[in-house]
C-alpha cells in the first residue's frame, strides 16, 4: 500500500517538475511582473509550450497521457517537448528510497524521509534543468538549501547531538569551498556557480568529509564514462561543456541512501589489513 501511495505521489510531483522546469525557464526570458506572473506555477495553468493552449484533464495525466497522444500535443500536433522521464523517474527515486531507506522509521527518521522525497523532487527538477540548458537555477537550489539548514537544525536539537551540525557544516566546506575554489581559480570555465551551489546544498545534506568525497568521487566517475565516449569520437566532444549537475545529483542519492553502509564496510576492510 505504501509503494502505490509513493507511485502516485511521484507521478504526480513528476508531472509538477515538468511544469516547474519548464516555467522557470519561461519566466527568466521574460522582464516583466506581468508576464511573468501568467506563468506563474501556483497560479498559472497547465499548457502546451509550442502553442499555448490550455491543457485539459485528459491531456494532464502523467505517463498515460503521453502515450495516449503518441507525444503529440492534442491541438497543435507538434511534439510534446515534455518526455515522461520525470514522471517515471521520480516515482522509482521514491520506491528505491524506501525499500533502501538508512535512517530507521522512528518519528525522526519518518521526518527525514518526508524532506527526502521534497528533496529528490527538487534534485529532478535541477537534473532535467541542467541537461536541457546547462544551468542550475538558484530558484530551486536555495529553497533546498533552506530545507537541508532547517533539517540539520530540527536533528541537532531533537538528538542532542552537536556532531550533527558539525558534520553538516563539514560538508559543506569539503563540497561546496571546493568547488568555490575551482569556481575562482579557473574564472568560471572548470565549474559553473550553480555547480557551486548545489555543492553547498549537497554538503549539508550528506555531512562529514568522507560523504563528501565519496559524492566526489561517484559523480566525477559517472561524468568520465558518460562524457569520455563522446569527446574521444568527436572534435568538438572535446570543446563541448558537459552539464555535471545530474551526476553530482545522482552520486548525492546514492550516497545519501548508501554511504553508510559504504564507508563502513571500507573501514572495516581498512582495519583488517
């Protein structure tokens, strides 16, 4: 019953990243309050981004509706510049968090879940931002970034444990200080400043150095055999900017649901040597 609840929920929240994607984009095009306010996300209703028109029920259904139009946009016939991946992806995101969730299921740890899926809704939304225009757009980063602070703060006080800030704040200057230092040092060119950013949201979600790096190093490994197939079989691969933010994203995930039991299984090889 709670894997069907957390299928439909992330289908529904799936549908809503496309949407928020895709008005977020449209409004940073646009210069006034007014038009911007037509595409507003809480107010705005839902519409083909080829040819305006107001989408109905029908045309709203996640997966389904895409399929049943062949995705195609039921008025004007061009294709739906939407694909189902987000609504696929958010629901399995949300089902392998549970079946694979590393922080118990007291009231603490069903908190932490509950920000978690807020979380990956919005590590979506940036993954399928940043392949499409290569940005990271600081209007989802930083209410991520608000949400990790208020968790860290709620569980340093509720557990008594100051090491829970520490290993936060920690994080944040392994992740986020060095991808500022790469940021300053290379002008721009090796890591953009959404990159930056998130690496601070990042540390403050994973904590401690050793989560840090194994984030690094995860993401890093992704981001060669993705890119490296590409920039060998093509010239201009090698001039080509590779968005880093879905693999930074992705290696967060993985860390987040199996780090733990990652790092503890290396120092236990590390001591038996």
């Amino acid at each position: 019953m709670i894997i069907l609840v957390l299928v439909l929920l992330g289908l529904c929240l799936g549908s809503f990243t496309n949407a928020l994607v895709w008005r977020i984009h449209e409004q940073s095009k646009l210069k006034t309050k007014e038009a911007k306010a037509k595409l507003s996300i809480t107010k705005g209703r839902s519409m083909c981004t080829h040819c305006k028109h107001v989408l109905g029920f029908w045309d709203l259904i996640p997966v389904v509706s895409w399929l049943m139009l062949n995705g195609k946009c039921r008025y004007c016939h061009k294709a739906i510049q939407d694909t189902p991946l987000a609504e696929l992806l958010t629901p399995a995101l949300f089902v392998l968090s549970y079946a694979f969730w590393p922080l118990g299921w007291s009231n603490l740890g069903i908190m932490q879940f509950a920000v978690w899926l807020v979380v990956l809704t919005g590590f979506v939304a940036l993954a399928l931002y940043d392949m499409r225009w290569q940005i990271l757009p600081s209007r989802i980063i930083y209410p991520l970034g608000v949400i990790a602070a208020i968790q860290v703060l709620v569980l340093t006080i509720a557990q008594h444990d100051w090491r829970v800030a520490a290993g936060a704040a920690i994080g944040i200057l392994c992740l986020g200080g060095l991808f500022y230092g790469l940021f300053q040092i290379s002008g721009g060119r090796w890591i953009g400043g959404g990159d930056v950013r998130l690496g601070f949201v990042i540390g403050l979600l994973v904590g401690g150095p050793a989560q840090a790096v194994l984030v690094l190093f995860i993401a890093s490994l992704l981001g060669t055999v993705v890119s490296l197939p590409a920039m060998v079989s093509s010239k201009a691969g090698l001039k080509k900017r590779v968005a880093f933010g879905p693999f930074l994203i992705m290696a967060t995930i993985f860390v987040y649901l199996f780090g733990a039991s990652i790092i503890n299984w290396y120092k236990t090889q590390f001591l038996l040597l």
